[in-house]
C-alpha cells in the first residue's frame, strides 16, 4: 500500500470527489440510451420518433459512455480501476482513502 502525505490525501479526495460527479452525469446519459436501444428493439417509437432509426446514434452514445467511464473512474492516487461498485472508501489497489 502506498504512503500518501496529508496533502496529497487531501487532493485525492477532491480529485475523487469530481471524478464520482462526472461518473454519476456518465450514469445518467447512458440511461437513456439503453432505454432507446430496449425500445427500438421491440418496434416502439420514441418521442413521437421511430426507435429503429435511433439504434445507431444510441449504440454510438452507449459506446462513449462507456469509453468516458473507464477513463474517468480510476483512482487519482494510483490511476488504476476502481471497480464496479459507485461508492468506494479506499481504492483496493493502492489504498488511498477516497472519502
């Protein structure tokens, strides 16, 4: 486990903090895109337009998402993944204290 100074804690956290909004506003774009590729799948419309032609730039904004959440949940002491879950303490890598 790494040693981290009382400064460099304290940045962590911060740098946490901004990253665990950015991966909640991750979390709510993608939403949408899986309810519009669940949608198109079964022939409904959405907002009054066809789901089918919708599939493509949902796929593609579901891509992204995907891509801005591995880049952005990583632990800003070590820079290694954080895991499934949302609200992590500690990273299980280097064992920065994260809140």
């Amino acid at each position: 486990m790494a040693q981290f100074t009382a400064r460099q804690e304290e940045e962590i956290k911060e740098q946490f903090a901004r990253r665990e909004k950015r991966q909640w506003l991750i979390i709510l774009l993608f939403l949408p895109c899986v309810l519009v590729i669940g949608m198109a799948s079964k022939g409904g419309q959405v907002l009054g337009i066809a789901g089918e032609s919708l599939v493509v730039p949902a796929f593609i904004a579901r891509g992204g998402a995907a891509i801005c959440s591995v880049w952005n949940w990583r632990c800003p002491g070590c820079g290694r993944m954080l895991g499934k879950g949302l609200a992590p303490r500690f990273c299980s890598h280097c064992g920065a204290a994260l809140k």
